[in-house]
C-alpha cells in the first residue's frame, strides 16, 4: 500500500544506538505538530511506573537485548491508536527488526494506512560510541544532549524544561558495545526492506546536528530538495 497525501503522515527513523534519532525526531515533532513515539522512552515509563510490561522489559534494556516482538508492537501499536496520533506520528527506534516491520505494515495497512518516508541516519561507529559515552538525556521530556556536541546552557539542566539531566544505565561501555553488535545484527537488514518499498531515504548523520535536520526536512518532503532516496 502507497501513503497518500490526505492520510495521516507516518515517518519512521532508522539509524543505529547513538545516530540521532532522538536528537532529530524531537525537533522534527515541534516542527510538525505531530507527536513522537520512541519506543525506548515507551519502555522506560513502564519502568518507571513499575508496570509488568516495565519489569519484562528492563531484563533485556539493561542487557542491550532487543524486547521480544510481541510486547514491542502491542505497546507501540496501542499508542498509534491514540488520539493525538490521528494525523499521523514520528517513530524513534520502532520497528527494529522484520516481524516488528511487517507487523507495523500490517496494522496500517488494516486502517487504509502506509508509512510515507523511513529516514536511516548512517553513522560510523567509532563516532556512535564516542556520543553515547558523552550523552546526558533529561528525565521528565527525554531531550538528548552532549557533553561536547550538545551541551545544556546550564550544566545538569534541560534547557527544554528546566528538567534534571541523567545519564541513561545503558549508555555503559559494555551494554553500548553489545546494543551495537544487536543493531548490525537484528536491525540494520530493514535497510533493505524499505529500500525494496522505495521509501529509504539514507542521510549522513555525522553532519552538525542542524546540518543533519535540514537534510531530514527535505526528506521528510518539506523542504527544497527531497530527491535523497538511498
Ligand atoms: P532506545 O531508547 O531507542 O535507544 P537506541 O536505539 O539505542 O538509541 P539511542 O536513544 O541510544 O540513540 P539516538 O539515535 O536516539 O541518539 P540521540 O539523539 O540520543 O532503545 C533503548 C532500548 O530499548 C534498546 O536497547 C532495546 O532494549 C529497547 N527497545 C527500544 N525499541 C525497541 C524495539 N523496537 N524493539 C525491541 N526493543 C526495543 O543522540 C546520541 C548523542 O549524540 C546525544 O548525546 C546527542 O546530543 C548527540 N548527537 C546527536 N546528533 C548529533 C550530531 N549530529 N552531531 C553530534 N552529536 C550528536
Ligand atoms: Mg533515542
């Protein structure tokens, strides 16, 4: 199924622990007024709020593990049936392996629905883990910064909404190192997935974090230049 220029609009962001998506998805949602939904802010919620599906999922989170499919799309699928999803969503990080993808296209395709564009934002890895290792994320909106790249206007403060900035369990060396080795492994062959659907739009993500969002806008189709199908 084709997405059409009346539905609800559905971007999707590929791209490995660390490229960005969160850092683009956020700015990306103000912009378009459409809400973002990253399914690791999803999960660590339920941790918070100490739900079962938060216990399940904190086992294989705190491991880098993937959380098994079938807890991933139902909680991802039921927050797509919100009301504030009715003119469409950003996804962050969801789907992140084929069944996730297919299921996704699925229960779209069940409402007369399709994904229109799915940005992958390429980053090296060396770089990956030098920005998670410097990462400090804010814990009431979620918003990323860097020490070095990113940095808040006042230390340990999110200059979104004033929040306390922590940094995240599974930012740790190994667990990085191993979140890696699971995206190469699990995620990275929706690249070719969605490049068979002719809706792959692969952006350098090693760019300044405003150089990067220009070229997302064109993907996204509101800019100049949207010609960037990979
Ligand atoms: P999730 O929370 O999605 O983490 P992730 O994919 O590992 O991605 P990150 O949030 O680490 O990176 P990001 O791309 O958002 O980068 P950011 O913008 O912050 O998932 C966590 C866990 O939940 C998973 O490991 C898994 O267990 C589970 N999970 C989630 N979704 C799942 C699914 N669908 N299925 C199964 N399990 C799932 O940027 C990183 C840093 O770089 C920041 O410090 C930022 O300031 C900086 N930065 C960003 N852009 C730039 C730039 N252009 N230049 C310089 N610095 C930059
Ligand atoms: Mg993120």
């Amino acid at each position: 199924m084709v997405a059409h220029a009346d539905q609800p609009l559905y971007l999707l962001f590929l791209g490995a622990p660390g490229a960005g998506k969160g850092t683009q998805t956020a700015m990306l949602s103000s912009a378009l007024d459409i809400p973002r939904i990253s399914s690791g802010d999803l999960f660590r919620e339920h941790i918070r709020n100490q739900t079962d599906l938060g216990r399940e999922a904190k086992l294989y989170i705190d491991k880098g593990e993937l959380v098994p499919d079938a807890v991933t799309v139902g909680m991802v699928m039921r927050r797509l049936g919100e009301a504030d999803c009715a003119r469409g969503a950003i996804l962050d990080g969801f789907p992140r392996t084929i069944p996730q993808a297919e299921a996704l296209e699925a229960g779209l395709a069940a409402r007369g629905q399709a994904i229109r564009t799915v940005i992958d934002l390429v980053v090296d890895h060396d770089i990956l883990v030098e920005r998670l290792s410097g990462r400090w994320m804010c814990r009431s909106c979620g918003a990323s910064y860097h020490l070095a790249f990113h940095p808040p206007a006042v230390a340990g403060r999110c200059d979104v909404c004033g929040g306390e900035l922590y940094q995240r369990e599974d930012d740790s060396p190994a667990t990085v190192t191993h979140r890696l080795e699971v995206y190469y492994r699990q995620t990275a062959p929706l690249q070719e997935f969605y490049r068979g659907r002719g809706i792959l739009h692969q952006i350098d993500g090693e760019q300044p974090i405003e150089a990067v969002y220009e070229v997302v806008l064109n993907a996204a189709g509101m800019g100049e230049d949207a010609d960037s199908t990979g």
